[in-house]
C-alpha cells in the first residue's frame, strides 16, 4: 500500500508535538541540532536539504524523507536534483555493502584458516 506522504507529514508533526510537551528538552536538543548547519552558511538550503534526503534513505526514516521532500522542494530542488542526489546515496550504500563483504571474506580467512 502507497503511504499518504501528506497525511503522514501532519499525523508525525502532531505526535512530535505531543512528544514536545512531554519531553520539551529533546525536542529543542533536536531543533537545535537540525538547525546548525543554517548558522555557518556554508552549504544552502537546497544543498543541505538534498544531503538530508540521501542520508534519509540510508536511514530508512520515512518521517526524514516527507520532512525533507517537503523542505527540498520549498528550497528549490527539481525532481532530477533529487533523484541524483538519491542516486549517489544509493551507490554509497552499494559501496558500503561491497566494503563489508571483504570484511566477511577476511572474517572468512581468520577464522578457516
């Protein structure tokens, strides 16, 4: 079944905003952790926004990805921007999985002998 990403995003904004009034100080720590990078400048909004959403699929968080689809697109991201930046997330996770398969086959070569 096809996830409501709309729908999603509020019913997780709602629940997050539950967990803020429970927990106010991880919601701030969050907050103030996600905006960091805004204060230095260095990277735009597009930019950090694209690198949230190939870092949200190596996550597997759905709530990263309708969070920062939605900022992605309101920063300016075309569809092709976004699917190259989700390209190069999905050779790193290719890339990853090829470097722990050697370290399999050296965990194979100590422990055979």
């Amino acid at each position: 079944m096809m996830l409501d990403w709309n729908e999603y995003h509020k019913q997780l904004m709602g629940t997050i905003g539950d967990i803020a009034k429970l927990s106010p100080d991880t919601v701030k720590g969050y907050q103030t952790l996600s905006g960091a990078g805004k204060q230095t400048g260095h990277l735009d909004e597009k930019t950090r926004q694209l690198i949230a959403l190939a870092v949200a699929i190596t996550t597997r968080c759905d709530g990263c990805i309708t969070v920062h689809t939605d900022a992605a697109i309101k920063a300016g991201a075309s569809k092709e921007e976004i699917a190259e930046a989700l390209g190069v997330s999905v050779a790193l996770n290719a890339g990853a999985a090829l470097v722990y398969s050697a370290r399999v086959m050296d965990a194979y070569a100590a422990k055979a002998g």
